[in-house]
C-alpha cells in the first residue's frame, strides 16, 4: 500500500462479495492511513459511518436512511433538473471551449448536496479544495491531516448554527432530530463523508461517461436522441461498471485468524483491498467484460460497494447522471474533445480516478 503496509488484493466478483459480506472483515479503521505516507497515523473522526461496523455503523446510517430512499431521491428530479439547466445557461456564455470538469460535472453535484445537507454553496470552492487534498494520494501528512480536521469542523459548525436557529436540509433535520443523541462532532464528520463523496464521486462519473460520450458513437447516440429513462437507467448501470471509478476500496482489515476465501487463509489484523475494477469485469459474471454495452442487463455490479456498506448516495448519483448527461449532449450534439487524447490529465494519483480536466468544444 502507499502508506507501506502489505495487504491481499482481491479481484473476482464473488470473493469480494464474500468478504464484504462477511462482518468479521472490519471497516473500523481509518483507511486513508494505510494510503498515504503517514501510515501509522489512525485519526478516527467521529460520525464517519463508513469506517465503522455495527452497531455504530447501524446507529448512524439508520438516521441518514429516508432522505436516501429511491422515493425520496426520485423527488429531487425537478430540483436537479433546474440546477442542470442553470448550469447549461453558465456554459453557453462562456463561449465555443469550456472545461467539461469544472464547468459543469463539478457544479452539479456539489450543489446538489449542498442544497441537500443545507451547506452554503458560496463556500464550494473551500471544501472542493479540502477535498482535492484528501483524495491526493501524495499530499504531504500535514496537508492531509489539516482537511481532514477542518473539513468536519466546518460542517459541526454549521450544526452549532442550527441548535440556535433551525435551518432547511440533512445537516438542520439531523440537530432537529437527533439533537440529542449526536453531538456537533458526530453530525461532522456525517456531513463530512456525505459532501466528500456526494460531488466528488459523482463529478468524476460525469466527466469519464462524458469522455465516453465524445469518442464512443454509440454512447453520443444515446445521450442525443431522446432516450427512455428506463434506456439511461441501463446505459447508467453499465458505465458505472465499465469505468468503476473507486480503485483502492472497500478496504478491510480481519478481526480473527482463521478466515478463508479462495482457499486463502487470512491471519489476524490482515488488511484486505477489494479490487472493484477488476470485480466489474469479472468474466465469469459477463461475457465480453472488457467491452462497453450500453444496453447490456443490468448484473449486479460492484461500483458502489456491496453489503451493509453499500453507498448510501447511489441512487441520488445515478439520477444527476441520468439527468445531466442527456441534459448535456441533448443541448450541445456536436460536442468533441478540444485537446488530443493523450494530453488528457487522468486523476491517476488520486483516490478516487477520473480527470483533472476535460477541454470540450461545444460546437
């Protein structure tokens, strides 16, 4: 691992099934300390729910749950669309070459979960840079360790804000509700891990199926000519497979000795990275794995993990997907790389892949 440690490595679809659903391959330790260079670093922040097992983990997600219900999220559409559209009309004054990234995969979902949670959208531009550092897998220990503590902060200030004076969103409903039961710090470091992976993770999806878009006729096709929402859901399914955009998780570590998958026996305190890229084109789960099929069925994939920590925000990725890419291609066709691909910058060093920028030119 970067941070030095040694871990297995598992690749096939049903092995890594197999150890996410097996409860005695912990979540509960801080895993961005085995990927960077302070590895010996295990700065837990509180309320971070997805690095915990039950029943902490339980308490906590069990709150978040009803605003993350596929009704719930379905409810949002107008709310995106409109955000969507705003966005379109930002991009169209900006004239013929825009950054696909910042211009537009960015600002989607960071003001979608900003909205959601009730954090001030003004303040975006902050949090994407506390995030860039957190997901920089060669960011120095120092920088690391200051985003990662002024990143939850920000958000168990603005708790503090709705103790005085209620407000609108998750952040204002969690003080409202379970007030009592977390403190600021919790309802942090909740907000935290829901604003890092509600626009980091969404806005890198958007930009790599929009590079697909560009140079794949049929993924151009689909976004251009109207297609049924049931088609986007597909074509959606089958990107989030075939780029599986997360590369260093799930990560585990075993409770015991004595474990076994794949006729590996497993000692205790072993840390275990799931290989999810690998998993999504697992040939024994789909033929032909390493092509894209925009109307393949729907197998279930991996790209948002498996088990009791499965992402709790995959439902409200896959409708901003759904929506903006269409959005998008539905309003600029003719849309095309404006650098050659090889001069492309993939986020190759960071946690999560995707691109540092996308030049397009809209038409």
């Amino acid at each position: 691992m970067p941070g030095g440690q040694v871990a297995w490595l598992v690749t096939r679809h049903d092995l890594i099934r197999e150890v996410l659903g097996n409860p005695a391959f912990s979540a509960d330790f801080f895993h961005f300390a085995l990927l960077t260079p302070d590895a010996d670093t295990e700065n837990k922040i509180p309320g971070m729910f997805n690095r915990m097992d039950a029943p902490e983990h339980t308490r906590y997600r069990k709150a978040l749950q009803r605003p993350f219900t596929a009704p719930a999220i379905a409810r949002l559409r107008p709310q995106i669309e409109r955000i969507v559209a705003v966005t379109l009309d930002e991009c169209s004054v900006k004239g013929r070459n825009v950054d696909f990234v910042a211009d537009f995969a960015l600002p989607i979902p960071s003001l979608v979960i900003c909205e959601l949670l009730g954090v001030p959208y003004a303040d975006r531009e902050q949090f994407h840079r506390w995030s860039q550092i957190i997901m920089d897998l060669g960011a120095s220990p120092e920088d690391s360790h200051e985003a990662r503590t002024e990143m939850p902060a920000y958000i168990a200030g603005i708790a503090r804000q709705y103790r005085v004076r209620e407000g609108t969103g998750l952040i204002s409903d969690l003080v409202r509700d379970h007030g009592d039961e977390f403190t600021d710090e919790e309802i942090g470091g909740l907000g935290f891990e829901l604003l890092l992976a509600g626009h980091e993770t969404t806005a890198n999806m958007m930009s790599l199926s929009a590079l697909v878009a560009m140079t794949n006729p049929e993924a151009r096709d689909l976004f251009t000519r109207g297609a049924t929402d049931a088609e986007l859901d597909v074509a959606i399914r089958e990107l989030l497979r075939y780029l599986s955009i997360t590369h260093m998780s799930p990560l585990r570590r075993t409770t015991r000795s004595g474990l076994v998958v794949g006729g590996i026996e497993f000692a205790e305190g072993d840390y275990v990275c799931c290989h999810v890229p690998a998993a999504n084109r697992d040939p024994q789960v789909w033929s032909d794995a390493d092509e894209l099929k925009l109307d393949r069925k729907p197998e279930p994939h991996l790209a948002f993990g498996f088990g009791v920590h499965l992402c709790l925000g995959q439902a409200l990725a896959r409708l901003e997907l759904q929506v903006a890419l269409p959005a998008f291609f539905g309003r600029f066709p003719e849309a095309s790389l404006a650098t050659d691909l090889d001069d492309l910058r993939f986020r190759t060093e960071m946690f999560v892949y995707g691109l540092h920028a996308l030049p397009t030119t809209l038409y």
